[in-house]
C-alpha cells in the first residue's frame, strides 16, 4: 500500500463520492457496495489520526505500535479467516503503522 495514506484517504473519499453500483479492485473480488471502500478509508483515517496523536505527544515509534488500536478493524478484514488474517499482518501491520507513524512525524 501507498505510504502517503493522506493521498489514499482523498482519493477513497473520491471514489465513494462517485455515483457508481459496482467496484472492480485491481485484486479481490467485485464489490457491489460502498462497504469495503468506506471501511478502507476509515481504517486509514483512524490509523493517521492514531499516529498524529502519538506524533504530538512525541511518542516513539515502539510506544506508538502498543498503543495502537485497530481491533475492530482487525475483525472486519480478518474475519475469522486464517488466510485474510495472515494478510491484515503481513500486508498491512507490517508496515502500515511505521509509515503512518514517519508520515505524521513529517519524516517522508
């Protein structure tokens, strides 16, 4: 996933924005709801804002990834299933909060 997630987040507000019935993913399955976009972008949303908040408190790195909180993100895309779970850790929480977390720090 891109690291500038301030540039994913207007561009999902955008797509969802679009009068549209059906999205066609560059991977995953068709999706004929706004549902998994407008998940997306909240999950970056609340990831960027979780990291600014850390950057303004002038957490470390290591103290921010303890006190992040995805969980209910965690759940919507892992959804019991060992396969979507192994791909929430290994694409996106290996990864994700450090680039969200130098992004907020203005570091990239």
């Amino acid at each position: 996933i891109n690291p500038f997630f301030d540039a994913w987040i207007g561009t999902l507000d955008q797509l969802i924005a679009m009068p549209v019935d059906v999205y066609v993913p560059g991977h995953g399955d068709v999706e004929y709801s706004r549902d998994y976009p407008v998940s997306l972008r909240d999950l970056l949303k609340t990831l960027m804002a979780q990291a600014e908040q850390a950057a303004r408190e002038g957490k470390t790195l290591d103290e921010f990834k303890k006190s992040l909180d995805l969980k209910t993100f965690e759940a919507k895309f892992g959804a019991g299933d060992p396969e979507r779970k192994w791909g929430w850790d290994n694409y996106f929480m290996d990864g994700a909060p450090e680039r969200a977390f130098a992004l907020a720090k203005g570091d990239l």
